[in-house]
C-alpha cells in the first residue's frame, strides 16, 4: 500500500509539471506560487499547488509546534514530502523520503504574520549591487536589443545605461541568475539557461512586488513541450534554484540596511547643566 501511495503521488507530481507548461497563464501561476511560498524543494511546490494554490508557508504538525504556533482542530492538511535520512546495508548515509502531512499558516493559531514588505525598483536595485555575485558595469556599447548581459569571460554582467528602473531589476535579476548557472560544475553556456534565467526573473520581481506586466512565457512553454514530465521538473528545479540565489543576496542586502547603525532623530541630549544661584553674603 506504501508502493502504491507513492507511486500514485509521484504520477500525480509529473502531471502537474505537465500542466506548468501548457501556456502562458499556467505557467504564470506556478510561478507566482513559487514567488509567494515559502522555499521548497521541486516536488513539493508542484504537490502543494495542485492541491491548493493560496498556500503560503506549508509546514509539518512538529515544526508548527516547534515554531510556538498550533494547528486548529479539524484541519486535515496537505501531502508532503519530508526529507529522511537513513542508514544504507553498507553503512554509508543516505537521504530518502516519506510522505506525511504539512498545515499552511493560515491552518494555525499564533501571532499575525507580519505582511510581506514591497520595494521600490531603485531600491531592489541597490540591494542586488551590494551583494552581487560577480560585478556590474553600466555600458552605452551594448548590442541594439540587449539591455544586459553577463559575459562569462568577464565574470561581470554588463548593464545598458539608462534603460527604466523596472526594466533594470528585472533584467539584472536575470543576468545574475545566469551567473549562479555558471559556478556549478563548469560547462556552463548561455542557451541552456536562457528559458530557465527568464523565468526565474520573473519569480525575483514578484517577491519584491516589481511590476512583471512585460513577461511572456508562451515561448517558455513552446521550447520545452517535447521535455518527458522528469526534464520539466528538472526546468522548475533549475528556475527554483536560480530565483532563491538572489533573492537570498537581495534579503541579505536588506537585512544588513536595517541592521546597520543610523541616527533616527530622537536622541537624547544631556541636560544642559543648571546655573548656579548667587548666595547672599550673611548678615
């Protein structure tokens, strides 16, 4: 019955990747759900949003009570892969996985979330300088209809000037991506990244609530429809992947802005000292 559980859960996870890259407005949806939910493995963002599309940040009965909150009664939950380490016959360690139960936020008891905090493009652009992979350089000698770039022999993403400010958070995103493509394993050329990069994106600017009205991904969809169910959910992984590499330095860059020191108007002065009162000589 196990077998046949999981089974069952892994046709039902290829059938839902099936259904990703139907057109553009399914693929749209994976992709706002992957932006809006907490971070996941593959697997896990496509179960989750076939079975319910508003989950935001799924966890197991334990880790809510860990976290200080708890389940209401009655709420059945969602199927979820937890990893499992394990012992394997020669001793050596492995990882596997069952399946299991996990509630959203909005299944438990605890304090308000605090909401999700939007930015300006400027500002998500000055997060994603300070902690940029590799450097950027503004250029007015970039080819007619390339707004930027990462040139792998240069490790530096190139950036035309003067280009909008959402435009240009939306395409450095995209470049940096391409650069974390090419730190893993070597092998690394830009084609094989194009569709993965351009999607991954689009996922950074919806987290930051950066307008995404330019994105198109019917082409997306068109370029991998002869990929198995397997290939496709290797895509997302990659997309995955890409997308919460920066989005980790740009929440990185943030974090360091709110830590820092930095005066904020109400100081408290030392009492200016009090003048001294003439004593009268004694008669």
């Amino acid at each position: 019955m196990k077998q046949a559980e999981r089974e069952d859960l892994w046709a039902r996870v290829d059938a839902q990747a099936e259904k990703v890259f139907q057109d553009d407005a399914s693929m749209k949806g994976f992709l706002d759900f992957m932006a809006r939910c907490t971070p996941q493995s593959t697997r896990n963002l496509l179960i989750l949003y076939e079975q319910d599309p508003s989950i935001t940040h799924p966890r197991t009965f334990e880790k809510w009570r860990e976290a200080g909150r708890s389940v209401r009664s009655g709420e059945s939950g969602y199927t979820f892969f937890v990893d499992q380490d394990y012992t394997k016959d020669d001793g050596t360690r492995g990882i596997g996985y069952n399946i299991t139960k996990a509630f959203d936020i909005s299944q438990t008891r605890g304090p308000q979330p605090v909401p999700a905090q939007t930015y300006l493009p400027e500002e998500v652009i000055a997060a994603m300088i300070e902690q940029s992979p590799v450097p950027l350089v503004i250029s007015d000698q970039l080819p007619q209809g390339v707004q930027a770039q990462y040139v792998p022999r240069q490790r530096a993403i190139y950036v035309r000037d003067g280009i909008d400010e959402t435009v240009t958070a939306c395409v450095i995103a995209r470049e940096q991506v391409h650069a974390s493509f090419d730190t893993v394993g070597g092998g690394y050329y830009r084609q094989a990244y194009a569709a993965q990069a351009y999607c991954a994106a689009y996922v950074t600017a919806r987290k930051f609530g950066i307008d995404t009205s330019m994105f198109r991904f019917d082409r997306v969809c068109q370029s991998c429809a002869g990929m198995d169910a397997q290939k496709k959910r290797t895509f997302l992984s990659d997309v995955k992947r890409g997308a919460y590499a920066v989005n980790r330095e740009i929440r990185r860059s943030f974090r360091d802005l709110e830590q820092s020191i930095q005066p904020d108007g109400f100081s408290v002065e030392s009492p200016a000292p009090q003048k001294q009162k003439k004593q009268e000589p004694s008669r």
